[in-house]
C-alpha cells in the first residue's frame, strides 16, 4: 500500500485483528505465561518492548488514512517499528527459552538434591530406627538382667554378699543370707563380716586371706569353706565361691561371694564315710571269720587248700621240697567227756597258740577239723620236718594247760609226708600220705611222729622217726 492511498476493508480487518493479537500478546505474556513459565523478568520486558513497537507500527497503518500527513512518517517509521519489534521479541523469546532450559536444569538440580536430601533423610531415619530398635533390645536386655539379678538376690537359696576389699565391710547382703543367719540386712550393712559372721577363733585366718587376694597370693577367683555363726549361735557350714571387683583402673575394690549351706551334706557325707568305714571292717571281720577257724584263730580249711596249692605250685616252678604234717590230740574225747565242751575249746585254743609261736611266718598252720591241725612248710625237706615235727610233739606234751583248777597235758600224734624236688605229688595225695602216717603213730599208741616213706603207694608202711617218751 502506497501513500496517500486508502485502506480496502479487508486490510484494516487484517490491521485490527493483528493489532488485537499484538494486545493480547503485550498483556498476557507478562501476566500468565510468566506465571506459568517463569524466567527472568528482563526478557519478558523485551517481549513486552517488541510487541508494543509492533502495536505502534500497527496503529500507525491504521491512522494513516484518517491523518494525511502522517502517511510519509508511517512510511517512515514502518520498517524501524517492525524490525524492532520483531527483534525484541525475538531476543525475548529466546532469552526466555534460555531462561526456561537454565531453570529447568536448575530444577532438575534442585529435584535431584531434594531426593538426596530426601534419601539422606531417609537412610536417617533409617538408622534412627536401628538405633531406637537396638536401643530398645539393650534396654530389654538390661532390663532382664536387672530382673535376673534382683531375683537372684532375693532367692533364699543362695547366699550372696559383697565386701570392701579394705576393711572387709558388709556392702551386699540378699535375702538368702538373711534366711541363713538370721540377721537382716539394716543389722550387718556397714559391718565387718569377720565380726557379724565368724567365731573369734576363725577370724585372723580371714584376715589373712584377705591380705594373700590383696598381695597376689591368692588366685582372685575360687573357692572355700568355711563356717559361719549365725544370730542364735548355730555354726553352719559354708561353700564359698568367690571373685574379685576391680574398678576402671584395675585396681581390687569388692569382693563378691555366692554361697550354699552345706552342713547337711557334710553331716551326711560324714555318716555315709562313718557307715562305709563301719561296712569295711565287718566286711573285713567276715572275710577274716570266713577264712579263719573261729574258735582258734587259724586259717580254716578252706583258706589253707588255697594256700597250700599256692605253695604247691612255687615247691613245683622252684625245684623245692614241701613237707606236710597232719597232727591229732590223742584221747581229746576223753577231756570233752570229762571235763566238759568248754576244757576240750580251751585245749584247741592252747594248742594253735603253740603252733603259731614255733611255726615260721611262711609256714602254714590250719585248724583241720575237730582236734586234727595241718601244718604245710615250704622249702623243708623230710630231715628239717621230722626234726620241727618232734619238738612241736614234745612242746604239746610239756605244755600244760589250765581250765579253771584243773591243770591238763596233751600229747599227740603227728603224721609227715614229703614231697621231694621234682616229685609232682597233688595235694591230695601229699595230705593222704600225712593222714596215713597220723594214724599209724596213733596205732603205735600215740605221742609220737611217723612219716610216710613207702615207695608203693599200695603199701603204706610209714617209718618210724620218734616214739613216746
């Protein structure tokens, strides 16, 4: 369109509308988009600078018909009005659009350290949580112990105190210990135990004690008895078990002990050892009585066969000789019948204490039944037996024996039989061949020893070694 020409209609519909747009354009931008976008306040000065140009430029074109003389400066000022304005907004716009990337990496930044902080805040909470739960499981945990403690201390079945290392002063005392001795605890907190709990008799042996812990001495856990006296005088008996408290510099300060009353015990163990003690010799008294003649003393018959075969077998390992004796009290009846059961066990009584003073240690001497003795002597040949054989017949016949007033003499008659070196004579045999010579001496009239020298065993013919006399 030319100067000096007049608008057509369509072109000032087109102007308007522009011009509306432009309006619109000036008042919103800085009003909702910047609400809604944001950015810095300079560019939508700029856009706001660009669309008025525009606008001015707009309302230029539209007056220029109605003044005339201002269509040369609208010519004029047509191209200024349009570039700048267009510049502006354009500078506007892609300030904003700088505006918006910036602030949108700054949110991106600020979202990011939000969720950190939030994360942060979080594993915080987190770890709050642990520690309020850990804190909550100590409590618990001390809170058991505590109760464990509190019950321990106030169960009348252990006793339990605590003292000054120092002094030996009362600092704990449990119910246990109240129950033991009577005293509560408002009488003996603050006191010595030496003087509350001991004898005086058992006092310095506590003190110094007390100075071996202190020094070393003593091992700082263990154990002791000990007595104590309660309030009505009654000595109980005391297990210690003890340790040492030591403060943070190490150093002992307390000992705490756990006892238990083991008077009882001991008293019952005592009677139980008495009663074992007691069981032991009557044990001992029946073996004795079982192997031992009980009118005499001598071995029985029984304990002399296993004897005898002990002996029997050594004669036989060593090459050594082994002699038997079979000795009979001659006309022992007759005393019995006349003076009485009682002289006749008097007369066995004397005879075995003659046997046992001449026999040696290792020689065997066994009340054989009624009034007949078996004597075994190792390593004794048939000259040695016969010798000891007679001198024990004229010890029995020279020994005299009393019975209230009546004064009795004994003879006997004794058999020998001899198992020589290398002879494997059986016990049996060894003690048949003594029987038979005791009865050939008694044959011969008694008082006398005969052995058993036959080589035939079908043909006994004991010798003769001694007669009466």
């Amino acid at each position: 369109m030319g100067t000096g020409d007049s608008l057509s209609e369509w072109q000032v519909t087109d102007h308007l509308l522009r011009l509306g747009v432009l309006l619109f354009a000036a008042i919103s931008i800085p009003t909702l988009v910047r609400k809604r976008v944001g950015g810095a306040s300079i560019s939508y000065t700029m856009m706001v600078c660009g669309l008025t140009f525009l606008v001015m430029g707009e309302v230029l074109w539209l007056a220029s018909p109605i003044a005339p003389d201002w269509q040369l400066r609208a010519a004029d000022l047509h191209l200024p009005l349009y570039s700048g304005g267009y510049f502006l907004v354009l500078a506007g716009f892609l300030a904003l659009m700088r505006d918006i990337r910036r602030g949108q990496v700054w949110d991106r930044q600020a979202a990011s350290a939000e969720r950190a902080r939030a994360e942060a805040s979080h594993l915080q909470e987190e770890r709050l949580q642990v520690g309020l739960d850990e804190l909550e499981r100590v409590q618990a945990t001390l809170r058991h112990e505590r109760d464990f403690v509190r019950g321990i201390l106030e169960t009348n079945e252990v006793v339990i105190l605590s003292t000054e290392l120092e002094d030996g002063r009362l600092v704990v005392f449990n119910k246990g210990a109240e129950h033991l001795t009577g005293y509560s605890r408002e009488e003996v907190i603050g006191r010595p135990f030496r003087e509350v709990l001991l004898a005086p008799e058992d006092r310095a042996a506590i003190v110094q004690w007390r100075e071996d812990v202190l020094a070393g001495r003593r091992s700082p856990v263990g154990g002791l008895e000990q007595f104590v006296v309660t309030k009505s005088g009654e000595r109980r008996l005391i297990s210690w078990k003890y340790t040492v408290c030591h403060d943070e510099q190490a150093r002992p300060t307390h000992l705490a002990a756990f006892g238990s009353d083991i008077t009882r015990q001991r008293e019952m163990q005592e009677r139980l050892e008495q009663a074992k003690a007691d069981l032991e010799r009557a044990n001992a008294e029946l073996e004795r009585l079982a192997a031992t003649d009980y009118l005499t003393g001598l071995v029985n018959r029984r304990l002399a066969a296993t004897l005898f075969e002990h002996e029997m077998v050594r004669s036989r390992r060593g090459g050594l000789p082994l002699a038997v004796i079979l000795l009979d009290l001659d006309r022992f009846k007759t005393i019995n019948d006349t003076y009485g059961h009682e002289a006749g066990d008097a007369v066995l009584k004397d005879v075995a204490q003659t046997l046992k003073g001449r026999l040696r240690a290792t020689d065997i001497v066994a009340r054989y039944g009624g009034d007949e003795f078996l004597l075994v002597l190792p390593d004794t040949g048939r000259e040695g037996s016969a010798f000891l054989a007679e001198e024990i017949r004229q010890l029995v016949q020279r020994t005299p024996i009393r019975h209230g007033e009546v004064q009795l003499t004994m003879t006997s008659s004794l058999g020998l039989a001899v198992a020589a070196p290398g002879q494997f004579l059986s016990i049996d045999e060894l003690v048949r061949r003594a029987d038979e010579a005791m009865y050939r001496a008694k044959k011969l009239g008694g008082n006398r020893v005969a052995t058993w020298d036959s080589p035939a065993e079908a043909e006994v013919a004991p010798g003769l070694v001694t007669g009466a006399g």
